[in-house]
C-alpha cells in the first residue's frame, strides 16, 4: 500500500478504526470519517466521539503515515463531497474505498418503527452508496485503478430474523457492489464486498439480543456458530486483515465478489 491513499468511513472506533490503522501500517495515507454523534434516537448504543475520530487519526500517524480526520455524517452528500475534494487536494490521489459505516436496531418487520426504517436504509445502504457517488469520480480521475470494499455483514447473505431492516439494507450493499464492479472495471477499480459476523463493536448489544431471542427463541436458529476457533466474538483486527488483502494488488483477480468472513458460520 506504498504510496497510496485510503478513504474509511465510520472510522472512529471498531472496525473502522482497525481498518485504518491496518492500512497505514502497510503504507497508506489515511482519511477517516464519523458522524461523532448521535445519529438517531431510535440508536440506543452509545454513538461514536469526536475524542475517538482524533484517537483513530493518532494511531494512523504512529504508523508513520498521514491522516486527516473529520465528522462527517454518510446521509450529507455536500460534507461528502468536500472531504473527497479536500482528500484530492492535500493528497494527490484517492486509491482505497472502505465504505464501512452503518449502524443497527432491533426489531420484528410488522414492529419496526418508521424511524428505525429509515435510519437504517439511510445510513447504511444510502450513505454507502453517496461514499461510493463522492469517491469513485476521484478514483477514476486520479487514472491509478484501485479498490473498494463495500462491507456488508452477514445478514446480506442471508436471513437474520428481528433486524430485517438491518438485512435489506446489507443485502442491497451487495446490488451495489456487483453492479459497480461491472461499471468501474474498465477504469481498473476493483469493487468487493465483506460480510463479518459476530464481531466486538459497539453494535453488539448484548442485553437486547437476549431480550430479542428470550422473546423468541426459534430465531436462535438463524445465528449459527462459529465452527473455526468458536472463541467468541471476533475481533475487528481479524476483519481488517481482510480488508486491507482486498485493498492491495494481492486479490487483483476479484472483483463483484462477497467474502464472507464468518469463521464457518454460514455453512450451517
């Protein structure tokens, strides 16, 4: 990643962050976005900070590499669209997509509150989708190729019961990967999408899964397992080794493609 330069959102903490401080640690610049703030009431985990945004940005430069930081919320196309502008000008170039940002309620379809809907598809398949509107012109200007690793989970690949909303959103991710594969491959942009599972971020909300799955327990079926080292969560770290394999000429051949990384879960 020599060189290069690497756009992440949602990059104040958990996986963005380690998706970060992983790319800088093979030689990328880094830009880092986050809403730092609340992002809907309907949200009932504690929202990222602007002190975690600065602490993201200071782990990038102990990497030796540069950072710029800023708060940015995905659903404001015009702050968006400045940070790439602002991206292009103090960097040169723009390499490396990781439209990771998104966020997550619980509930069943028939109970979902319109906030909760609209919150969800807003941020993550809209927001991922105005990152992908704002970055790839600059990619395609900028001549050098590159990468984008949408990420998804994998609840895009299949069906997770009391987060439909969550799933449609993820799903769609994957429409907008494979479509934009096709569309940017003759500027040699290579677009991929990742699907974790189970992984230890803020999101995890323990006691509203248990409340989730005390109420309705056949839905347990729907969360297998990990077979692989079945430790517990996985790590954001182990999710960024991905990621930053998907961003380099390692897995130039893939394109349009979903990787789960799951540990074996969906194979039950």
């Amino acid at each position: 990643m020599q060189g290069r330069v690497a756009f992440v959102t949602g990059a104040a903490r958990g996986q963005g962050r380690a998706h970060a401080v992983r790319l800088a640690r093979e030689g990328a610049d880094v830009v880092v976005s986050d809403i730092c703030g609340p992002v809907a009431d309907c949200i009932t985990y504690p929202p990222a900070t602007p002190e975690e945004l600065t602490e993201t940005a200071r782990l990038v430069e102990s990497e030796g590499r540069k950072a710029l930081a800023r708060q940015v919320d995905v659903r404001d196309d015009a702050a968006l669209q400045t940070l790439v502008a602002d991206t292009v000008e103090q960097f040169g170039r723009l390499d490396v997509v990781v439209a990771n940002a998104g966020v997550l309620t619980w509930g069943r379809l028939w109970e979902l509150s319109d906030e909760q809907w609209n919150t969800i598809i807003d941020v993550n398949l809209t927001g991922t989708w105005r990152t992908l509107r704002a970055t790839v012109p600059a990619m395609i200007e900028a001549g050098n190729g590159g990468s984008i690793v949408v990420v998804s989970s994998s609840a895009g690949l299949k069906a997770t019961p009391a987060n439909g909303h969550y799933a449609a959103s993820k799903h769609g991710l994957v429409a907008l990967t494979n479509t934009l594969a096709v569309e940017a491959g003759e500027y040699g942009i290579r677009v991929n999408s990742i699907h974790p599972y189970s992984v230890d971020t803020p999101m995890i909300e323990p006691e509203a899964m248990a409340k989730i799955f005390g109420e309705h327990p056949a839905f347990l079926h729907s969360y297998p397992p990990m077979p692989v080292r079945n430790n517990g969560f996985m790590s954001p770290d182990d999710i960024a080794d991905v990621v930053v394999w998907l961003a380099g000429d390692g897995s130039g051949t893939l394109s349009g493609a979903q990787i789960p990384v799951d540990k074996g879960s969906l194979k039950y």
